[in-house]
C-alpha cells in the first residue's frame, strides 16, 4: 500500500488487473466496488488532500492467497493503519 501512502491513485491501480478482467473488490471498512473504475475513483478520493488517507500509513498483515481457479484466486489480509501526523494510533480492520 504504498501507492496509498505517497497519493498515487495510478501506481494503486496498476496493482490491480485490467479493468476487462476486474470482478470487484469488497473492501470491508468501505464495502464493496463492483467494476475497476469504481475502484479508481474511490482510491483518487482516499488519497487526495483532505481524503482519509492523507497521513496515514498503510500495512497489509496476514496475507492469504486461495486458488479459485486455474487463472483466479482469492486474496484476504488484515489492514494496520498507523496514523503519523497526530498521536501514535493503530486502527486495524480485517
């Protein structure tokens, strides 16, 4: 999640596969996009200034890959979220 922390909308979303191929992603915390684009325009918004994540700094823990098929897989993780503008504080989501 470096992409998040430096406010790169579009290093975030060259993570992810093309937009043709893109099946949707439920965030939990800030629920469910269902095409690439949505996505995108929820990251711009996230890391513009004044957007959530402005200060923030983002780790993925517990990182866990399941094989859905011969092209697809499932991946969960555990998000820290470690604010380092004010007072040292954890918010962690799973």
């Amino acid at each position: 999640f470096i992409t998040t922390d430096n406010a790169d909308a579009d290093g975030f979303m060259e993570c992810w596969v093309s937009p043709e191929e893109f099946a949707g992603y439920d965030s939990g915390s800030f629920g469910h996009m269902s095409t690439w684009q949505e996505l995108y325009e929820f990251e711009k918004e996230h890391v513009k200034p004044g957007g959530m994540a402005n200060g923030m700094r983002h780790q993925a823990t517990n990182v866990h890959i399941t094989p859905v098929s011969e092209n697809e897989v499932e991946i969960t993780h555990d998000m820290v979220v470690i604010n380092v503008v004010d007072e040292p504080r954890i918010v962690a989501t799973g």
